[in-house]
C-alpha cells in the first residue's frame, strides 16, 4: 500500500496537465471531474496510505520512496524522494481530504465563472505541490514545493486580474512571503555549506553532532528558516499579506489561505524542530512571535466589517497558536491545532462564502443579518466551525487542540506563565469575535435576502467538515478527560515529547480555558446581539475611536510599510530613471533612429536615382576588382 | 574579309554601353528609358559576342541568344509598366511616380 505513496503528489498533478492542456475544450463537467475527482482520488490514495501505516508502521516508523535522483553534481544529490513518518502522514490526510472537500464545493460555487478550467488548474497545481512539500525527503524537494504553493497562492489571488487591486494584492502577498522565502533559501545555503547535506533526515542527525548548542551557526540556521516559516505563515512581522489575500474566490481563502498553505510554516519548524531546539533563542523567538501574533490579529479581527477579512485575521491569530505550540516544544499540540484548523477554518470560509454568494456578493457583515432562518444548512455547519473555534470547552475540537497548546505553554520554562496569559487572552478575543461574526451575521433583523439554493456539492462538504470539527478533537483526550492520547503517542515516533504537568494543573488549565471562552461567548451576547448601543457608546468616544480605527487597520503595520519601505523604493527607482545603463539604452535607440532617418532620406521615390545607384554602386564593385 | 580586334569591339561595347545608361539616367520619358535599356543589353550582347569570336567559341553567341530572350522578356514588362504609368498619370515620365519615397 505504501507503495503507492508517489500518487498522492502524482494525482492532482495529472489532472493540473490535462486541464492546462484540454481545460478549454472541455464542458464543465468533465472540468469538475477531473479537477475534483483527481484530488479525491488522491485523498483516497491518502487516506489507505495513511491507515495502512497507523495500523502496522514500517520498520524504523518511517518509509521513503525514492522515485529519481533530480540532479547529480557532487555532494549535492537531491532526489525526488518522498518521506513518509507519522507527522506526513497526517499532513497528507488532513491536505487531501480538506482540498478535496473544497474542490467538491468550488464545483458548484465558481459555476458561473469563466475561468472556471483555470480555476481547477491552478487548485490542482496547488495541491500538488502542497502535498509534495509535506512529504518531501529533502530540503530542496521541499522548496520547490514551498515555491509551487506560493505561485499558486499568487496566481489564485489575482484569479479575477480584471480588477487591478487583485492584482495588486496577489503581488503584495507574493513579494512579501518573498521575504521570507530569501531568508529560507539563505537557510538551505548555509545548511548544505555547513552539514554538506540537504537530506531532512540525516541533517537533523548531524546537526547536534557538528553544532553545539545556542552557538552563532546553529542561532542563524533556525533564524533563517524561521524567516521562512514567519512569511509563509503570515505571523509578525510579515503578516500584512493575508488580509489582502482574500481577493480571491472564496473557495482559494478556504483552501490555501487558512487551511493549508499558511500552516506550511508551523510544518516546516516542525519538520526542522532539531535546529530550533539547538538554539533556544530562536525556538522562544518563535513563541514570542506567535503569542504576539494572536493578541495582535485577534483585537483586529474584532474590528472587522468584512467577513472574510474577520476570517483572515482569525487565521493569522490561530496559527499565532501553532506558533505558539511549536515555539514552547508542544510539537504535537501545535500539529494537532493545525488538523483542527484545518477543519473548522475551511468549514468557516465556505460557509462565508456561501453566504457571500446567496447575498449578491455582499460582505459587509453589518449588512447581513437574520440568515439563521434563511439558510438552516449553512447557519449550523457554520456554527459548529464558530464553536470550534471559539473552542468551547468539550463538545469541540478546537477545546482539545487551544488546550493542550496552552497547557504546553504553561509547561515551558521560558516565560511560559505571560506566553500562557497571551493564549488565555487570546481565547477571550477568539470566542469574542468569532460569536460577533455570528450573531451580526445569522441573528437579528434580516437585511439582505439570501438567494442561493444549496445544492448538495455545496452542504455535503460543509457538513463533513461541521461533522469532523466537532469530532476531530477526541483523538486526543488529555489524561483529565478519558486519557486517549493516540493523535500525540502517534506523533511521538517523528516529534519529540511534550513535558507532562501535573494533573490538578492541568484541571484548572482546563477549567481557565472554558471559563474564558464560555464568558467570551457571554460577552458577544451581551454587546453586540442584546445592546449593541453600548458597543457604539463605546466606538464614539475619542480614545475608543482612535483604538477601533487602530486595530480595524491591523495595527497600522500597511502605513508603516508604505512608509518605511514602499515609497522610499519607488522614490529610488524614480531617481533612477535615467542612470548610466538607461543612458546607454537611449544611445543605441537614438543611433538606430537617426540611421533610420538618413537611409529614408534616400528614397526619393525617383526611379532614374535608383538607377543611377546602381550604376554607381556597380562601378565601385569593379572598381574594387580591377584596382585591388 | 579583314578582322576587327578584340580592343576595338570591346571599345564598341562600352561605349555603347555608357550611352545606354546616360540614357537611362538623364531621359525622363519611360519609353526612352526602355530605349537605352535595351542598347543597354545589346552592348553586353556584343562584348560577349566579340569574346566569343577572340576565343573561337560558340559560347558568346550563345549567350547573346539568352539575352535577347530575356530582353524580350523585359520589354514586354517594360510596356505594360509603361501603359499602367500613362493610366494612372497621364503621363510617360517616371518623375511623376515617386510616391513611394521614404
């Protein structure tokens, strides 16, 4: 079975050439076929692996397939190797069964679209490399991946490229995740001149062997990389992007900009977790960062009109908290908040988008209201995503994947109590948000009609995933409620173990966390379902203005940029217009002009010149002959 | 019958030659230039023939067979040029088709 292994990347890829290469002559069914069915196929392929290898791990818990060797120059030998261990193996299964949901639903809802051939084409490729970067066997395997998503992400962004402004923010996410993706490549660079291997496996063994730890090497590799994860993921201070991002169909938010491709740094660090464990720095850096993350994105999103930008900045904050995970050496926690998100932030933004949709592309949330009784379908699934998110505590699935990261947060020893504080915090603003969302948008006076009829591509992929972000999380029940840690004991054999509390601590941990997102909620209630006149009182006075404008810009950090980095740059190109290389452009197109002009100047037009410019040249040419 | 030497034939020749193409050159009427074209032609015809005869070939004459087949040829381009000139211009002079100038 594990054989098999080369058609989940394979698969998707196919159907990404045939639709590139047919995708115009074909109706729109067979374009739906092929570009879902070549996903679901793989996500099938995912799925058998994946239990295949749950069942009986092969020997040493891992299992590769080297399929050919890509390029050969001497130590430098990257394969086309695809590595599979306990953590791919749920990378694979949550990326393909979650792409294929969304391409099911992107069947019915891009219907009316022109594009709709390009549309799969470029999802398909997505898929493709995002599964060849989760089960790359070597660093350089693993950026073309990471490179392949990050085109995608672009060209899906600018997916509609008749507006401008899409254009535009397809080009601010790719020049910022840019950013990163140098700092990445730097990392790769220095790696192989240091460990003269790019192989994952055998570079983690012999970092430790070469580096001591927290010395400069080791501090610059994690940094670097984690420049690469901090860009790809949209955390501090690189962020800026994914709000932007939602320029694209709903159905790419959904799939690339919050359930897969911005979780490819929280994999990457966790892929590489011995480098960051070699420098402690770094690896609290990356705690740091998530911590601060989440509060920032999280106040943000609670300013939000648009609902999908609500979203965005939901997403940043969550995967504040694989961060955040990854960061305090709660590599199982932050994995396992990375499947639940997955589910229910998919389930959120097709929910969203039907929504969207079934009001004329309205996505002012203010201008929504009262579709609980419009739309029954779309009002529970999304619910069951809100109260995953917001994770109330036991029914969710997001209760169990916030909880163990906070209580791994605790556990740490570098600050663990404020970056605990910073996730408790957070929880209050993700309940509180994610309830404003809902009661603005499915209660109160309706608004807007809704006009969708929801067919079953659309409410079957919504309810698998309402269906799987309730039950997702009992895979993994702490030793307080019922003890089944198979998700983690499962991970365990690729990622190391997380420090065990107390089971008093982690009680009150528990009963902190519902607390708060309970009283979250109860906040929501208060303010913006049962007098949402207080909320105004509040925004009108001075300093709640200030603040509301303040976080509703995401902090300003757009402004910052604009200053600190666009304008100066477009300030030095202007300058630059006409520097020396541009000189000597102008000089060669002058000269050719002026030629230009001479040699017209003798075409008069009179035949007996022409004649006599034979004449004259025949002349010369015997000249020539008899003289010389 | 008394030989004419090479020099004194080819002198002939360039002669007419150089008339030829002061014609061509300074006659502005198309049928003149057609004229001069074809002393034009008849002047190399004649240095190839008188090369043939110093050599004591046949080749010259042969030669001057393919020109005056391709004089024909010339000539009868050279006229229907000529009446599409006197259509369009009301005129024989080639002055007054210059517009394709650069």
């Amino acid at each position: 079975m594990l054989d098999l292994l080369f058609l989940v990347p394979l698969l998707p890829l196919a159907g990404f050439a045939v639709l590139v290469a047919l995708g115009n002559r074909m109706n729109r069914g067979l374009v739906a076929t092929v570009g879902a069915g070549s996903v679901g196929l793989a996500a099938l392929v995912a799925v058998l692996i994946g239990f295949s290898f749950i069942a009986s791990a092969p020997e040493g818990d891992a299992f590769t397939q080297t399929v050919w060797t890509w390029i050969d120059v001497g130590s430098f030998k990257p394969e086309i190797a695809f590595y599979l261990d306990s953590l791919s193996v749920i990378m694979i299964m949550v990326v393909a069964v979650v792409s294929f949901l969304i391409h099911l639903y992107s069947a019915d809802y891009m219907l009316g679209d022109e594009g709709y051939a390009r549309f799969f084409a470029y999802m398909n490729l997505f898929v493709a490399s995002m599964l060849t970067l989760v089960l790359a066997d070597n660093l350089v395997l693993l950026y073309l991946g990471w490179e392949g998503v990050g085109i995608c992400s672009y060209l899906l962004i600018g997916f509609w490229y008749k507006d401008p402004a899409n254009g535009r923010s397809a080009r601010k996410a790719f020049i910022v995740t840019r950013v990163g993706d140098t700092a990445m490549l730097v990392g790769l660079l220095l790696l192989f001149t240091h460990l003269d291997t790019l192989q994952i496996q055998p570079l983690m063994e012999r970092a430790p062997e070469h580096w001591i730890e927290g010395s400069r090497i080791a501090v610059v590799a994690a940094a670097l990389i984690m420049g690469g994860a901090l860009g790809k993921s949209a955390q501090l201070p690189l962020q800026v992007w994914l709000p932007d991002a939602m320029a694209g169909p709903t159905p790419t938010s959904a799939l690339i900009h919050a359930a897969t491709m911005v979780t490819a740094g929280v994999y990457l660090i966790a892929r590489t977790h011995v480098l960051f464990e070699m420098a402690p720095v770094i690896h609290t850096t990356v705690a740091a960062v998530g911590a601060g993350t989440l509060v920032l994105a999280g106040f943000t999103a609670l300013t939000q009109r648009d609902i999908k930008r609500c979203l965005a900045y939901s997403t940043i904050s969550q995967i504040g908290y694989m961060f955040l995970a990854v960061g305090v050496g709660a590599w199982s926690a932050g994995i396992f908040h990375f499947m639940t998100h997955a589910f229910f932030k998919a389930l959120l933004f097709m929910g969203a988008g039907t929504i969207i949709l079934g009001l004329h592309h309205e996505q002012d949330m203010f201008k929504m209201g009262g579709l609980r009784k419009q739309t029954p379908v779309v009002f529970w699934t999304f619910l069951a995503g809100s109260i995953s998110l917001a994770a109330l505590p036991l029914v969710t699935a997001g209760f169990y994947s916030k909880d163990a990261i906070l209580a791994g947060a605790w556990a740490s020893d570098a600050g663990g109590r404020w970056l605990w504080a910073a996730g408790l915090f957070g929880a209050v603003l993700t309940s509180l948000y994610t309830f404003r969302m809902i009661f603005l948008t499915f209660f109160g006076e309706v608004q807007t009609p809704f006009h969708y009829k929801v067919g079953i591509r659309i409410w079957l992929p919504l309810v698998v995933l309402a269906f799987l972000s309730i039950v997702g999380g009992f895979v993994d029940l702490p030793e307080t409620l019922g003890h089944r840690l198979w998700f983690s004991d499962f991970l365990h054999t690729s990622l190391p173990e997380t420090e065990e509390l107390a089971k008093s601590t982690v009680a009150n941990l528990q009963i902190a966390a519902a607390l708060v997102s309970l009283g979250g909620v109860a906040l929501a209630y208060l303010l913006f379902l049962r007098s949402p006149q207080l909320v105004g009182s509040l925004v009108r006075t001075p300093l709640g203005k200030a603040l509301h404008q303040f976080w509703f810009v995401g902090w300003g950090f757009d402004w910052l940029y604009d200053r600190l980095l666009v304008r100066p740059f477009v300030w030095v190109a202007r300058a630059n217009r006409s520097d020396l290389f541009d000189q000597i452009y102008v000089f060669i197109a002058w000269t050719a002009r002026i030629a230009n002009g001479v040699l017209s100047d003798t075409q008069t037009g009179r035949l007996r010149w022409y004649a006599a410019g034979v004449a004259f040249g025949g002349i010369v040419a015997v000249a020539i002959v008899v003289l010389i | 019958m008394a030989s004419i030497s090479m020099e004194q034939g080819l002198l002939l020749a360039g002669v007419l030659f150089s008339l030829g193409l002061i014609g061509v050159l300074a006659r502005r009427n198309i049928i003149f230039i057609l004229v001069s074209l074809e002393v034009m032609l008849n002047a190399a015809g004649l240095a190839f023939v008188v090369a043939g005869y110093r050599w004591g070939q046949a080749d010259g004459q042969i030669i001057f067979l393919f020109i005056l087949t391709m004089a024909a040829a010339e000539v009868s381009v050279g006229l229907a040029l000529a009446l599409q000139l006197y259509r369009h211009f009301k005129t024989l002079d080639v002055d007054a088709a210059s517009k394709m100038r650069g």
